[in-house]
C-alpha cells in the first residue's frame, strides 16, 4: 500500500468496540472461541482477540519452560484472529 489516498482511506477501517472476555474457567474460554470463531453470531466472520498476560517473575516459568502462573502486568501478548 503506498501513498497517503490509500494510508486514509484504511485508517478509517477500525474495529467499532472493545470487549473484555474473561478466560479463567473453562466456560468462560469456551466464549473466547466462539467469539474468536464467529463474532458471537451465525456469521462466517470470526473475532480479533488480543490476548496479554504477564509473568510475574523467573519462579512462573517451569524447567520444562511452561509458565505455571501469570502475574497482573501484561508483559506478554498474542492476537488470534478468527
């Protein structure tokens, strides 16, 4: 893409809202794929999910390199687009 036309016409293509799914249970990551997978409709259309964690410190991260816990500051994060 070059040139300002194109870079203006795209800046207007943004997302309308931004919702907080909750993921601690497994209820609650079920609703996390089906917003991921369809928007939370019948639509073909799937959701962007912007995933952050932290890591609290070098004790959240096992031997086998598995992190175990996560911390309350998002130093870590993922986007999953359905």
């Amino acid at each position: 893409m070059y040139g300002y036309d194109n870079y203006y016409k795209e800046m207007k293509n943004r997302g309308a809202d931004i919702i907080s799914i909750k993921v601690g249970t497994e209820e609650e990551l079920e609703t996390l794929k089906y917003w991921i997978s369809n928007n939370f409709t019948k639509d073909e259309i799937g959701g962007i999910v912007s995933f952050g964690a932290g890591i609290t410190d070098a004790h959240s991260i096992t031997y086998s390199n598995i992190v175990n816990r996560w911390g309350n500051i998002a130093n870590h994060v993922m986007t999953f687009v359905g």
